[in-house]
C-alpha cells in the first residue's frame, strides 16, 4: 500500500495482519462533466471510455460497481429509442445517421453487459429488466434470450426460462450452451412440478380433515328406526298391526297408546 506523509511517499509498506486504520485527507477534486449538455458525439466518446471502466471492473469481480457503470451509461442514450417522440430522435440526429446507429449499439451494449454484471450479483430482476429492454427494440436477440433464461433460473422459474431457450433454439439451433441448458432446466421444471402435485394433494387432504362431508359416524351411535318417536296416527297403527316389528322404545309408547285411542 502506497502511504503518504506530508505529501511525500513513504513507499510500499505492508499493513499488519490484523489490519489498520488509514485516514485519508481529500485536497482536491474536479467535477466531472455535465454528461447531458454535451454534443451527442462528445457524449458517446465520454460513454465509450466509460465503458472501458466498466469492463475493467467486472473483469476484477467488482460486479455491484460495474453494474452501475453500465446502468448510466444506458440512461445517457435512453432517447434512441423513443418510440413515443420519435420525431425528437430524427432532429437529434439528422444527417447523422451512423451516429445514432453508434449509440444505439452502444447501449445495448451495455444493457447486455448490465445483465451479465447483475447475473454475477445474483440480482435477477435487474437482469431480467435489462433483456426485457433489449429484446424490446430486438426480439431476436440470442444473448438477450440466454441471460434472461438464466435470470428465470435464478427466480426459480424454470418454466419461462424453457421458453426463452426453446424461442433461442429456434433463431439458432447450434448453440451447444442453449441445449445443455435446456435439458437441465427441463429436469429442474418437471421436479418443480411433481413437488407442486404433491403439495396440493397434501393440502387437499388436510382441508378435507375439516369437512363435514370427510366425517365417518359410527354407526353405534346412529339412532335406529325404531327409536324415534312415534307422531302421527297413521305410524301408530302401522305399528301396532306389524305382526313382527321392532320392539318399541319406552318413550315412543306413551304417544302410541294416545294416539291409538284418539
């Protein structure tokens, strides 16, 4: 580590192994540029070298910091595709139609590297909204489709990222990468599922234990025909003249003799 004191360096020192403390003492700063009042050509040089940044930052593994490098540089030409006004696009660059076309590729550019930044974070949704953009102005983009069925996996949504890679593999049928993947993912959505099954086979079991209808009586307890009481006329003579019937139960005899006397 470079140490300074008074200005002058000290030289490499190595720091102890249970780590230091630095105080750091800003002299100075420049403010950068005002990115939105430039030209459109100063700003895609200033965006390119950006870029480099960016680059040099995913390739160190610092995927949080490379994202948000990629992420402005995609809002500086958020206007290239404006569908809304797009009579605005033709003003900005009329005459100067490769130039937008730089821009144009140069954000999805990024847009792409802002998916693959965010993949390696393990920010799915960020990655998935940035090939939801790309594929947007361009549904056949391949990597667009790769990156955004890798961000499904990562949701756990294996049945959209089949459907990204099959859509892939119809565009190119040659990507190796696309078919493995597919295969596993296929695995992976097929145990989702019977997992699914078994759930809500468990939880329509467990609603059943509530129903009604679910209960068994036991039949000991199901009063029998002959228990019930007698109330009209017509059952008192019924079982009176039964030559054979089922012995009456005392509380039923009371109103048999009444009824059979009125």
């Amino acid at each position: 580590t470079a140490l300074l004191k008074g200005g002058l360096p000290l030289g490499e020192v190595s720091l102890p192994e249970g780590g230091g403390t630095l105080r750091v003492t800003m002299l100075d700063f420049g403010k950068g540029p005002d990115v939105w009042s430039l030209d459109e050509k100063d700003r895609l040089q200033f965006a390119l070298r950006r870029k480099a940044v960016a680059n040099q930052l995913f390739v160190k593994g610092r995927f949080y910091l490379a994202s948000e490098h990629y992420r402005r540089i995609t809002d500086y030409f958020h206007h290239v595709d404006d569908s809304k006004t797009p009579e605005k696009v033709r003003d900005r660059f009329f005459g100067r139609l490769d130039l937008w076309r730089e821009c144009k590729d140069l954000r999805i550019a990024c847009l792409l590297n802002l998916a693959m930044s965010s993949l390696k974070a393990s920010d799915a949704a960020s990655a998935k909204d940035a090939c939801d953009r790309v594929l947007a102005s361009q549904p056949l983009n391949v990597k667009a489709l790769f990156r955004r069925a890798k961000a499904h996996i990562q949701r756990k949504d294996y049945l959209q990222a089949c459907k990204d890679l099959e859509q892939l593999l119809d565009i190119d049928s040659g990507l190796d990468e696309a078919k493995r993947l597919l295969s596993k993912v296929a695995a992976l959505r097929d145990a989702s599922d019977q997992r699914q099954r078994r759930s809500l086979k468990f939880d329509r079991m467990v609603s059943d234990i509530g129903d009604v209808r679910s209960i068994k009586h036991d039949y000991m307890d199901t009063p029998m025909e002959s228990d019930k009481p007698v109330t009209t006329l017509r059952e008192a003579r019924r079982a009176l003249m039964a030559p054979s019937g089922p012995a009456l139960s005392l509380e039923s005899q009371p109103a048999l003799l009444s009824l059979a006397a009125a």
